[in-house]
C-alpha cells in the first residue's frame, strides 16, 4: 500500500503535469466555501495547490476558467443555496469552458450525489472530505482526458501533510490540529461526513506553527471538531498494543495541554486560540495548560448546545446542566479573567418550554462575550431527524428570538464594562468599512476599529475604547 508521503509525491508530479499543460494560459479561479474554519482551512490548501499549479485566483465568476465549491451541511438549507449557484453556472460552462468542481461536507452525502447524478451531470469533479488532496490528479484527469471524476471515500481518510497552502490573513494563522469526530451528537452530521477522530502528529503542527512565526504570523488558531481529544484516539491504540512504530512521535507531546504547552514556547507567536473544545473533555490539565501559557487567550469558546439536562442527554452530549455549570465555575476560579463564548442549538426535538428556560438560565449565569445562536436543523441521517417529537418551526423561531434577545442585552451590557479601558489589540489591516481605519482584535476576539498608522498592521498595541456597538468597539490608540 502507498504511504501518505507517497501519496502525496505523486499529486506533486501531477501539480507539475497540470502546470505545463496551462502554461503561458493565464487560467483563473474562483472558489466559494461554505462553513466552520476547518472548510476554510481546506479552502486554504485547495488555494494552495491550484495556484501552485499556475491559476489565479478571481472573485468574479464571469472571468474564472475553474470554480471551485466547498461545501458544508452541519445546518440549514445549503443544498438550496448551492444548487442554485451551479444551476446559473449551466450556462458560463458552456460560454466560457468553465471546469465546476464540487468538494468537501455535503459530497459525503448519499442523497446529495443522487441529486446531482440526476440534475447537474456537467459537474466536472466531485471530490469528498477524504479527497481533498487529490484535487491536482482529478484536475489534470479532466483537463487532459475530458473525464468526469467522481472522487468520493466512505472509509475514515488519512492524514496528509506538505500540502501547498496559501493563507487568508497574514496576521493569524490557522492550523488543523485533528480531523472527524468520535461523538455523534444526536443532531450533527459531522461524524458521519468527516469520519473517525485522527490527529495529526505533533512534530508536523509545531513545524507548520514554526513556519507561521517565521513568516510573521502573531496568532494561532487551533482546529478541530473536538481539540481538547487531540491524540485520545491515537494514545488508546497504543495503549491496546497497536501503532508501535508510532509511538516515538508521541513521547514529548501525547495530549492538548502539552500541545498548547509547547507551542506556547515558540518565538514570534503571541496568540493563541482553538476551536471546538466539548465540555466532557475538559480535562484538569489542559485547564492548568490554559491558567499556565501567557499566550493562550482567556477567551474559551464552550459549546453548550442545550442548558437543559434532558436535553443534553437526548442530545448525547455527556454532561448535565450542574456539570457544564461547575467546569466554568471551575475555570473562572484556575483561570483569573477568564471568558466564555458558545454555541446554543434551540429547538432539538422534544425541547420543552421548561428546557428551554434552563438553557436561558445557563445564559445568564454565564455571561458570555459571544453566543452562536442555531436553530435546530434535521439532518438526514442522525438520530435527530428519525425523533418523533420535532418542535413546530414558528415555536422554534420564537425561541430563538427571546435567546437572541436575552443574548444581545446581556452583551451590550459587558461591552459598556469595556469602555475607557486599555485593551491589548492584535492590528489585523484596514478596517472593511473603512479603508482609512484599522481593525484588529481584543483577546476576548472582539473587534476594534482605530485611527492609526499602517505600520501598526500585525502588531499588539494598546488602545482605549471608546465606543461600545454591538458588534465592535471604537478605539484611540495609546
Ligand atoms: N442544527 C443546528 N445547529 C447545528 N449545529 C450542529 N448541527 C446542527 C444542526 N443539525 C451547530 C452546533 C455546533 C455548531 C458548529 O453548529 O451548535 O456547535
Ligand atoms: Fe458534531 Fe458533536 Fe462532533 Fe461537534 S462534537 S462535530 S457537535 S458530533
């Protein structure tokens, strides 16, 4: 069986083979993503590889030779949106020759490649979350050959490394530390498109953080479905006698906490956040990891999902409202300053008024800096789309215009706590809105937009607010 090095070798040589075959062409790319950061993150590499291939990228659909769809389907009707999109490209892939590829979450999905069989066979490439990778060969299978691929695994992926990647932001870097989910969260699709929980090994993410502070990256963000059981799945095997010749690889660094421990101590990196911890995982040591590494932001994002105990059970989370309650009890008690954001599903089948309260209640106890407020969405396929028990949409959307409600009051609030105070902000570019203005981030990640000199761009300076809105603060700069 081919390595994954091996693997990776041969979609290098078909980089190159592309790269002669739309030389001097002058080809361009356009790509959408859809999703959590990890799609970004995939996003980044598939950037990475096409234009180490020779394409450049364009935001304009009319003038791209390539479009590229990276798609998710944790919520809502995506399928709508993205249908629709290819549908209006029926006609510029006639026009223009344009080669539509199709990747990522929702090709995992029976259902979807039905669908698209049936009313979008001039889809050039489709390409699963396992897949990925082999974009340059499907690429360059398509452009020498006129083939339709359809590149889709069932099986869990490996874990690929040395994969071009060309970033989004130039101040903080994103680094896939995991890939898949071992949970099954009786709402979400994730584990059955992303597969079985594997990790990558840790001398490869502190090389890529090395990298990221050598290019002058100041922020790291850490990803994965479930990052505080970085490297549970791998130390199991190896406890049960599996993945011997691995175990080397493991011996300085064999958790989260020594991983944050150990990126913490590379130069040049001042921040570090990560995304999604589960409350069931979090363990005394990575909360000691937290209290210990300056550079690790006290700003925790705790998914919470539900903040009823029946809820959370038929939800097959793993904690109780008492527990969830008490780790952040705990955490504010280890960590001084600490502060929370999460996400609220409302509406999981069976919600009752009663269990709706107890998640307000969690709210107000709290007192989060950011909430992601979901309405509940079935996803064919869980265990919650086959409950008999659905709520009515209308009493769905009720609710979660009270959450919203009581969210945004409670943040106004903290953000009033905010003003004339200095805060550390991590200078990110000119503001969108507003060319003249800088934006940058606090490290409770809230964003601040001043006057100021470009050269402050990826730097950590201090400025004093002085202006609360809902979704940003103005700043001076001190
Ligand atoms: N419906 C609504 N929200 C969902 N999420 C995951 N699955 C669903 C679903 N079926 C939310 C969870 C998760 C976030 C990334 O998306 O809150 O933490
Ligand atoms: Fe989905 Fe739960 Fe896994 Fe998060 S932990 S990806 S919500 S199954």
């Amino acid at each position: 069986m081919m390595t994954e090095i091996q693997e990776i070798e041969i979609q290098k040589q078909y980089m190159q083979k592309v790269a002669k075959l739309i030389e001097n062409k002058d080809l361009k790319y356009t790509i959408l993503t859809m999703g959590c950061q990890l799609n970004e993150n995939d996003s980044e590499k598939i950037c990475g590889m096409l234009e180490e291939m020779g394409y450049r990228k364009t935001e304009d659909i009319e003038d791209a030779n390539l479009a590229v769809f990276n798609t998710c389907c944790v919520r809502e009707n995506a399928e709508e949106r993205l249908f629709g999109k290819i549908g209006n490209l029926k006609n510029l892939k006639e026009k223009n020759n344009l080669i539509i590829a199709v990747g990522g979450c929702m090709m995992q999905e029976q259902h979807i490649l039905d669908k698209i069989k049936k009313s979008f066979s001039y889809i050039d490439i489709i390409f699963g979350t396992h897949t990925l990778h082999k974009l340059p060969e499907d690429l360059y299978k398509v452009l020498e050959d006129q083939k339709k691929i359809k590149d889709v695994i069932d099986i869990d992926g490996n874990v690929y490394e040395d994969l071009p990647i060309k970033r989004n932001s130039k101040t903080q870097g994103s680094v896939t530390i995991m890939y898949g989910c071992n949970n099954f969260c009786s709402y979400c699709i994730v584990p059955y498109v992303r597969g079985r929980e594997r990790s990558r090994k840790p001398k490869d993410i502190i090389n890529e953080v090395k990298e990221l502070a050598s290019q002058g990256y100041k922020e790291i963000m850490l990803l994965g479905q479930n990052v505080n059981s970085y490297l549970r799945s791998e130390m199991e095997a190896i406890q049960q006698g599996k993945l011997k010749d691995e175990a080397g690889d493991y011996k300085e660094i064999n958790s989260f906490a020594k991983l944050l421990r150990a990126i913490n101590q590379i130069e040049g990196i001042e921040r570090i956040r990560f995304v999604s911890p589960h409350p069931k995982d979090f363990t005394d040591d990575v909360i000691e990891a937290i209290a210990d590494c300056g550079k690790v932001c006290k700003c925790i994002h705790l998914p919470l999902q539900s903040g009823s105990t029946n809820m959370l059970k038929v939800m097959n989370r793993k904690y109780t409202k008492e527990q969830y309650l008490n780790l952040v009890e705990k955490m504010k008690t280890k960590i001084p300053n600490i502060k929370f954001t999460t996400d609220i599903i409302v509406g999981f089948a069976g919600e009752t008024e009663e269990d709706f309260e107890d998640t307000l209640d969690v709210v107000k106890k709290v007192g989060y800096e950011q909430v992601f407020m979901f309405i509940y969405s079935r996803r064919v396929g869980t265990p919650g789309d086959k409950m008999p028990n659905q709520i009515p949409e209308e009493i769905k959307h009720k609710r979660f215009d009270r959450l919203k409600d009581l969210v945004e009051s409670q943040i106004a609030k903290t953000n009033k706590s905010y003003l004339g105070t200095a805060q550390k902000v991590l200078v990110e570019g000119p503001s969108k809105n507003n060319e003249k203005m800088l934006t940058g981030r606090t490290e409770s990640n809230k964003v601040v937009v001043f006057e100021g000199d470009k050269d402050l761009i990826n730097s950590i300076i201090d400025v004093e607010i002085i202006e609360d809105h809902m979704w940003y603060f103005k700043g001076k700069v001190l």
